[in-house]
C-alpha cells in the first residue's frame, strides 16, 4: 500500500512539472508576467517561482488557496492599521493558469525577528479584539483537530483534551479577533526599502483566538535554535510550563497556560487539514499523547 502511495504522489509531481515547464512557465512569460529565469520549489497546491526582481505562487492542484489569499489580502488592505504590512500582490488568471505576483521580498534578521512580529501583532489588534468567547460548536479547526486525536488514540484521551479545552474556552484569558493562521519566522519579510511585510494570509481567520498567533510565532522561533518540529516545541512547553517560550511570549504580553497549549494544538491540527488537506501523522501526534498521560486536568 505504501508502495503505491508513493507511485501515486510521484506520478502527480511528475505530472505538476510537466504542466510547469511544458504550458505554465512558457504562458506566464508570454503575458510578460515572468520575464527571466526563475527558481523553483512545491508548495501546498503551488510552485514557488523566485527571481531576482518578484516572485509567484503558481497554482498547480484544486488544494492551492492562491485564491484565497488575494481576496484575503485585499481586505487586509482595506485596514489602515494593516495597509503598511500587506504584500503588494498582483492576481493574474489566464486560460489553465493562475499565478500570485508580488515584489521581491528578504528575510528578517534573526534578532530583529521578536520585534516584528510584536508590532505587526499589535496592529492587527487594532482591527478589532473582543472578549467575546468561542466554544467548539463555532471552532471548527478545534473539533478537527479532537476528531484527528479521537481516530487515532480513542475516545478516552480524547474526552480528556476536549474537557480541557472547553474550560480554556470557557475561562481561558484570550481575546477573540483577527488571526493570520500561520504567523511564524519565514511569513514575516522585508521589502527592498526595509517595510515589514506579511505574507501567506491563505489561513486568515477573522473571529478566532488572537493568542494563537503569538504561541506559533514562540514555537516556531524556538524551533530556529533547536531543531525541533513545533508539535516537539509544544511538547517542551507541556513538560516545563512554558519555560522554553517564555520571553517570546512576554514580549507579546501573554502568559503560558497548559489549556492554551493544548487548545491551540487541536486548532492547528485541525487547521492544517482543513485549509490543506495536510493529515498529521500519528508519529506526530505521539508526544503530545504522552505529556497529556501525566497531566492532570483538574490544574489545567
């Protein structure tokens, strides 16, 4: 079985190649949208094409969300809290071709990284926060991720990691708003005069939990140093009250709690399948099982 899953993935790379080099790239350079040589890498349902003065997500599969972004992105732009930090994005749509164009954009110095994210964190709470409060019946990233849990360790750990993330939705100290969805170290960039920009807004969400965005931002930054994949991060953060994270998170004026880290991990889970079609595997999914073995949830 695994033998014809991997046939069947290198027979669909084989055939989004194809259709780039043989139709995309030659249609994208007669609308003069692409005028030199470009670099080449896959993304979720796109190519990644990057020269030296823009590049191009290319939609290569009914899972690219290119669409998505740009709609996202005009409505970010439509905030003037946000104008200054939105991507100048350009759609094109031709016959069997869609592509989103953008400037030339360069990574943030690792030191400056906390920084940026802190003042783009507190622009977009200037769009609007509210202490309203969500619970699963309108989470559904949340209730995807528990379905994953529940699939692939039973009912019982998974009733355990639901009643701890009512009662963090229920009291839990966040804020409901605006939230990228993806807002991590490599989503954050320079334009050639030095603006800060924020790209990947595929996953915007307009009423969620405004503290996610920040836990991923910590995880990933953490990740930077350690070489861990961000669930692991998590699970560090399970296992030593946050203390791993702990000056990102202040930075960001927010506080660890195990019911965040836990909430926010189904909402991810969750938000990876919903929005990609991306299944976290169950080796993935096995620390965090773990570290909730030792946890009690009535100090959650």
């Amino acid at each position: 079985m695994d033998l014809i899953l991997r046939l069947c993935l290198a027979a669909r790379a084989l055939g989004q190649y194809l259709y780039l080099y043989g139709y995309a790239l030659p249609c994208l350079r007669a609308y003069s949208v692409l005028t030199s040589a470009v670099s080449v890498c896959r993304g979720y349902g796109t190519f990644v094409l990057i020269n030296r003065y823009l590049f191009a997500k290319l939609a290569v599969s009914r899972n690219s969300r290119i669409d998505v972004e740009f709609h996202h992105c005009l409505a970010l732009a439509a905030e003037p809290a946000l104008a200054s930090f939105v991507p100048s994005y350009r759609y094109f749509k031709g016959f069997f071709v869609s592509a989103l164009v953008c400037e030339i954009l360069y990574k943030v110095r690792h030191d400056d990284l906390l920084s940026h994210a802190v003042c783009i964190q507190q622009q977009l709470d200037l769009v609007g926060v509210s202490r309203s409060r969500l619970t699963l019946a309108n989470s559904p990233q949340i209730q995807a991720g528990l379905t994953k849990f529940d699939q692939e360790f039973g009912s019982v750990i998974t009733n355990k990691i639901r009643r701890i993330a009512i009662k963090y939705l229920a009291f839990g100290d966040y804020s409901v708003g605006l939230v990228h969805g993806d807002f991590h170290v490599d989503n954050i960039m320079l334009d050639a005069i030095g603006n800060c920009r924020l790209i990947d807004l595929d996953c915007v969400r307009y009423h969620s939990i405004r503290q996610f965005d920040p836990l991923y931002f910590a995880l990933k930054l953490d990740c930077l140093t350690t070489n861990l994949f961000w669930i692991d991060s998590l699970c560090v953060s399970f296992a030593t009250a946050g203390s791993n994270i702990a000056q990102s998170l202040n930075a960001f004026g927010i506080s660890w709690s195990f019911g965040f880290g836990l909430t926010f991990c189904m909402d991810r889970i969750g938000q990876e399948q919903i929005s990609h079609h991306v299944i976290c595997p169950r080796s993935r999914l096995l620390p965090v099982f773990q570290a909730l073995l030792c946890i009690d949830e009535d100090t959650c």
